[in-house]
C-alpha cells in the first residue's frame, strides 16, 4: 500500500503527460473530415477504415518494416563485435569503452544527420575521394533516397543495439567458451558454436528494441529522404501539417503505436525468456 502511494505522484505525472494527450489523440481519430477539409465531431471509425483500404498505406507500411527491418539488422551486426570487444577488455577499460560505443548519443540526432549529409553528398567526403582514386567520374547519389536513410538510421540505432547487447552478453558463463577452447576448438568454432547461440536472446532483443526505434524515426527519413523516402512517420506529418486531415493523421497514428505496442510486448517477453534461461 505505501509503494502505491509513494508511486501516485509519478503515476499522476505519467496520466498527464501520456495517456491523456493519448486518449485525446485516440477521440479525434474518431472524428470525420468533410469535403471541404474541416474536420466534424463525431464518433466514427471512417478514417480507420479509408487507410486500411487504401493501398498507399499498406506500401506506407511495407517501406516502414523494410526500412526499420534491414537498418536494425544491420546496426546489430555492426554492434556485436563493439559488444564482444567491451565484454573481452578487461574491468579497468570496459566502462570507458562502453561509454565510447553510446557517446553518439550525447550529440544531438539532427546533428549527426547534417554530418552524414555532408559525408554522403554529392560534393561529400565519399564521393569525392572515389572521384580522385577514379572509381567513378560522376557523383554516386546517396542522399535524398533509401541508402541514405538507411545508413543514417544504422549509425543512429547502433548505439541502443550495443547497450542491449553488454547487458546481454554479460550474462554469459565464459567457463563454456574457456571448455570449447580446452577441448580443441578454435576462437572461430568457439564463437559460431558456443557463442553465438547463447547470445541469440541478446541479439533477437536487441533487434526488437532497434526495429521499434526505427520503425517510430522521423527526422532521418525527413532529411536524409529529402522528400523522396515515405514512411508512415512521415505520412503522419503531412497528413497534420500539409493535407490537414487531422482525424486521418491520428487514426495512423494510432495505428502505428498499436503496432510499436506489439513489438514492446514481444520484446518483453524476449526478456522473460532470456532471464528465465539464465
């Protein structure tokens, strides 16, 4: 009884912060928007039911686990041997490498962005060292489409991939991979065999944790898509800001959290799984 009541301030908090703007959002999905564009008071679940029939947001759709899919794969490749080099250096080094891996994380996600911008332009960093070595005579796009979206969405997702995964390999007994080893095994049947199933868990969580985090972006397919990449984040900001249908807007909304929401629960249940194992 006394945890309830020290948790109502923070409960309360939680109320009006979240769930309220939630439960509000969720009534103007309920409303109508009529031929001349304003939107009606009603109870009413058209919008729900032109998106869903509508085949543009079914792309919307695919484009968004695609997109959010292939970039957290691939943010936690890149993560797991990061992981696995922090989990081998020794207890004096660990935390500083550890703090290295997320420090992405202290600049601001817009900044980065303009950063790969600027790498990846035209006139970028990439394009013109391939120019000098003469791989190429004409400017490679990768700005302004899916390959810069993606790869701003990698490098922006890595660092949550390489949190979940130091808590997830840190779990792991060494003693089985120091008995592969004694048994004759080398670093490399010793990783594919013993490793890398135990830390399946690890890495199917750290996916799931990713995917929702992509599959919710907007900034980077905003600006490193430059109009031209459609997600369902960014067809929720034109639908509010640029078509102002706002009961349509918060209909894909809340389908779009309903979808999250499902991930979460399967990413916790990932977790149950893992401790229950361990």
């Amino acid at each position: 009884m006394i945890g309830w009541l020290l948790a109502l301030p923070a409960l309360g908090v939680m109320g009006l912060a979240f769930l309220w703007p939630l439960a509000m959002l969720f009534r103007i999905s309920l409303n109508r928007t009529t031929e001349t564009g304003a939107m009606e008071v009603a109870v009413t679940g058209e919008s729900y039911t032109r998106l869903l029939g509508d085949e543009f947001t079914w792309e919307l759709i695919g484009n968004t686990l695609g997109l959010s899919g292939t970039s957290a794969a691939i943010a936690v490749a890149m993560a797991l041997p990061v992981a696995l080099m922090i989990r081998a250096a020794s207890p004096r080094w660990r935390g500083l490498l550890a703090l290295l891996a997320i420090a992405p994380l202290l600049v601001s996600g817009t900044a980065r962005l303009v950063g790969w911008m600027a790498i990846l332009g035209d006139q970028g960093m990439i394009n013109v060292v391939l120019r000098w070595v003469g791989l190429t005579d004409a400017p490679i796009r990768m700005i302004n489409n899916w390959t810069g979206v993606r790869v701003g969405l990698m490098e922006s997702l890595m660092p949550y991939a390489v949190l979940v995964l130091l808590a997830g390999l840190g779990r792991l007994d060494s003693r089985l991979e120091e008995a592969a080893a004694t048994l004759g095994a080398n670093r490399f049947r010793t990783f594919i065999r013993v490793t890398l199933p135990l830390a399946a868990p690890a890495l199917l969580a750290a996916w799931l944790l990713t995917l929702v985090l992509g599959i919710s972006a907007f900034i980077t397919p905003r600006l490193m898509g430059g109009g031209r990449v459609f997600v369902l984040a960014t067809e929720i900001y034109n639908l509010a800001l640029e078509s102002v249908d706002w009961p349509a807007a918060a209909a894909m909304a809340m389908l779009l959290l309903g979808g999250l929401i499902l991930l979460m629960l399967l990413r916790g249940c990932v977790g149950w799984l893992q401790g229950k194992r361990a």
